[in-house]
C-alpha cells in the first residue's frame, strides 16, 4: 500500500523539528498551529511513530526516530527544491527557492533594498537570508545550506567562485569633535598613538590591523566588538576611531551621534564586495539571475559612494 504523505506535512515537521515549538514553527511557515499539529498526527499516524516527546512547559523534544526521520525528510525536501530549480532552468523561468547570506557587516545597507527588488521583479523566488561573519558563510556555502554569499574577496578557497561587483577602499570613522574630522585623508602612522575600536570579526580583523603592520607599524587597540553598529556608537562617544570599507547612508551613530569618515592613505589596499557561490560548471537559473541584479543594484547605488567592478 502506498504512503501518503506531502512534501507540505516534512517542511512543517522539519519546521518544527528545527524550531523546537509549534509556535516558532507557525511564524517562520506562517500558517496556524492547528494546521501543523494535524500535520504531524497525520505523519505519525502514516509511518507508525512517534517524532516527539510533548512537554507542557519545554515545548517539544524530537524522539531518536524523530531524529533520523528529520534528517531523511530534509533531505527529501533538499530535492523537491533541486527539481525546481532544474525546471526553472528547462522552462527558462527564475523561480524556487534561494538560501542567500550576506556578511553582517554591510547587510544593513545593503541587502533588504536588493532583496525587496529581486522579488518585485522575479516573485516566483522564495528567498531565505541569513547575515553571518565571513567564516560562517563560507562554512555554509561548503555545507550547502546557502545558495551564494554577498561577501568580500578575502581568504577564499580554491572550491568557491566570486564574482566581483564594487570596489570598496577603507576609511577612517572618527567623532566629528576629533582633531583629524576635518581631513581628506589620514596616514596609518598619524593613527598609532590614538585609541581604536576594532572590529574584532574573522578575517576583517586581519585586514584592518594589516593596514598597519604591513608599515610595521602597531595599532593601540582600545576596544573590540563584533557588531559594527556597536563600533559606529562607540566611535562617536569618543572611545576611539574605526576602520571600515563600507560607509553607511547618512553620517549618524545608532544612538544619533554625529560622525566623521576619511579616507585612509598609505596605500591600503581596497576590497572587493561581489558573490561567492560554491566552484560548479553548473549554476541554476536563479542563482545567475541573482548575480546579474546584484550587478545592476550595485551599478545603481551611487549614494554608497561605491565603485563598480567591469564585467
């Protein structure tokens, strides 16, 4: 006798499973509770098992079959989503799904606009984003749990592809109170006895401190955070300056505090904001089509202060 079950019941399992809650689970798939409680009955009823253990106060804990189970049903959906994007790429139409992450550093600027206009223009795409440092996207694209990555040119590996769209040259971000605010540029040796803010993430960290130790020369690190919102804030209530590649679109910290940004001189090399996608002879439909907005938004976004790439 044949199974009867839908690829609808895994992805509200597998909500679930991930989740941890039906509650969780019902906003992230946006349908009721009820609807995903009749829908994990009806597996369990199907298959003869139990996928979780209901406690009234945690929430719900996957049963070791569950486990397994929720493993196999990822899969399965993992290759629902591949069939799509196999006939979108037969039919010629952009359409599926498309896991995209974007390092934190610069997702605040730029990707919920690119996001919003890749969907007007291609509403067939279910896009699911995910902002992460550079080491973390690149582990997800090598695990495939993203599609591409809106990232930098830093430390790639020989199994990922990058197309580049903006050249990005580092600036200095001072208080506008600061005796070096008013300058068209500053000399990294102008900066070594000032207190800095550094933004203490994989790989950025080793760009911005190599802006200094290439002239052998050593920053007076100050202060550290992972959050570049955090660094803007601290900059403008005097810890320190900051470098960074990418400037935002007005000239205020978070907490409404003016700031200052000039460009940093000796010689600093610029970086290059493009996509990484995992190293393929064969790239889908939709993940090129993305590629192509991406180059035409970045065209597009002049207030950035960008620099676009050829080709």
């Amino acid at each position: 006798m044949p199974l009867r079950f839908t690829l609808r019941q895994l992805e509200y399992f597998v909500a679930v499973g991930e989740a941890g809650s039906i509650a969780k689970a019902a906003e992230q798939v946006n349908v009721s509770p009820p609807s995903i409680s009749a829908s994990i009955a009806q597996l369990e009823a199907e298959f003869g098992i139990q996928l979780f253990v209901r406690k009234h106060s945690h929430g719900l804990s996957l049963t070791a079959g569950g486990r397994v189970f929720l493993k196999e049903a990822a899969r399965i959906l993992a290759d629902a989503d591949a069939l799509h994007a196999v006939a979108g790429d037969i039919s010629d139409r952009v359409r599926g799904p498309l896991a995209v992450g974007c390092l934190l550093t610069f997702a605040q600027i730029v990707l919920p606009s690119l996001r919003r206009k890749f969907e007007l223009a291609h509403p067939d795409v279910r896009i699911r984003q995910f902002e992460r440092n550079q080491g973390q996207l690149f582990e997800m694209l090598q695990r495939g749990e993203i599609d591409l990555a809106l990232t930098y040119d830093m430390e790639l590996s020989q199994d990922m592809a990058f197309e580049p769209l903006v050249q990005l040259p580092p600036y200095v971000m001072l208080p506008t109170h600061h005796r070096l605010a008013d300058r068209r540029s500053i000399e990294p040796q102008e900066l070594v006895d000032e207190p800095m803010v550094l933004l203490d993430l994989p790989f950025s960290r080793e760009y911005f401190l190599s802006v200094f130790h290439g002239m052998g020369l050593r920053p007076n690190i100050g202060e550290r955070t992972g959050d570049i919102a955090v660094m803007r804030s601290m900059v403008a209530n005097g810890f320190g300056y900051g470098i960074a590649n990418m400037r935002p679109l007005n000239t205020m910290s978070p907490d409404g505090k003016p700031l200052s940004f000039v460009a940093l001189g000796g010689g600093a090399r610029s970086l290059t904001m493009g996509v990484a996608v995992p190293a393929a002879e064969y790239r889908t439909q939709t993940t090129q089509a993305f590629i192509d907005h991406c180059r035409i938004f970045m065209g597009e976004q002049g207030v950035f202060g960008l620099e676009p790439v050829d080709g």
